[in-house]
C-alpha cells in the first residue's frame, strides 16, 4: 500500500465528485477508510481544502448572460475596488492582473437588463478610470476548479 501523492490523488478525486463517501474515495484510492478520513483532516486543517460546494448549472437557473469586466484603477484604489467587487452579487471571480486592466472581474447575470444594471452600481467608484465589458457568446470551458498534477 503506498501513500505517495495520495493528497493529491485525494483531491483530485474530491474534484471529480465532492459528495463522494469516505468508503468510496478508500476504494478508488486503494487505502482505508481510516487513512483517508485522517488525510483529510490534515488537508481541511492545512487549508487546502477550505470546504465543500456544489456545481451549479447557472444556465438551468436562468443566468443566461457571462460578463468579463476589465478596469483600469487609480494605484492606490485597486485593492479597494477589488473587495467592493468580491462582495458584489454574481461576481463569480474578481482577478487582479498586469497588462492594460488592473482588475478583471467574471459575472453570472439573468439578462443584459441586470447586466447593465449592476454594472453601473458598481462602476460609481471614483477610482475606477475606464472599464471594457464582453459578453461572453459562447462557452466552451468553464471550470471553478482544476485538477492537480501528480509527479510521475
């Protein structure tokens, strides 16, 4: 019985499905209930697991527009920003990044009425200098997590 890179093989499989049982994940790891309970444990306390969510269709639900919202910042305000949009409803992921933008910030929104109109209560901020919104046309990847390499 071997244990090396069992975390990631652990998180990898926790990636595939989250609701899988201990006695599952045992099964498909070749280890014990015990060891992967303990293996756990350690990843929850480590911080590498930080919890358990599950994948929603947000298409089923009627959000039917994806924005890329790119800003560029005042310096000393990007940080500021970025936690006004984090707290924002529907901002899945808020990015702060190099290039011509500062911030690059992805929302789930019902149509391009809501859209719009949280956009504008976002983009009041006086630092925010200039902003670019694409509407996503088509998804072809869209993924909150990724799988770990394990080493060879």
């Amino acid at each position: 019985m071997t244990y090396e890179h069992l975390d990631r093989k652990l998180v990898n499989a926790l990636i595939d499905n989250g609701r899988a049982s201990l006695r599952s994940l045992a099964d498909e790891l070749g280890v014990s209930v015990t060891t992967v309970s303990n293996h756990l444990d350690e990843l929850e306390t480590d911080g590498v697991i930080t919890g358990y969510s599950p994948k929603i269709n947000y298409d089923a639900l009627g959000y039917d527009v994806t924005a890329i919202i790119q800003l560029k910042v005042e310096g000393d305000a990007i940080s500021e920003v970025s936690a006004d949009l984090e707290t924002a409803n529907q901002m899945l992921s808020v990015y702060e990044v190099t290039g011509d933008f500062d911030i690059i910030a992805i929302g789930k929104y019902v149509d391009t009425d809501d859209m719009n109109k949280q956009i504008k209560e976002l983009l009041v901020h006086p630092a925010i200098l200039e902003t670019n919104t694409s509407i996503v046309l088509n998804i072809i990847a869209e993924h909150d997590q990724v799988r770990v390499s394990i080493p060879d």
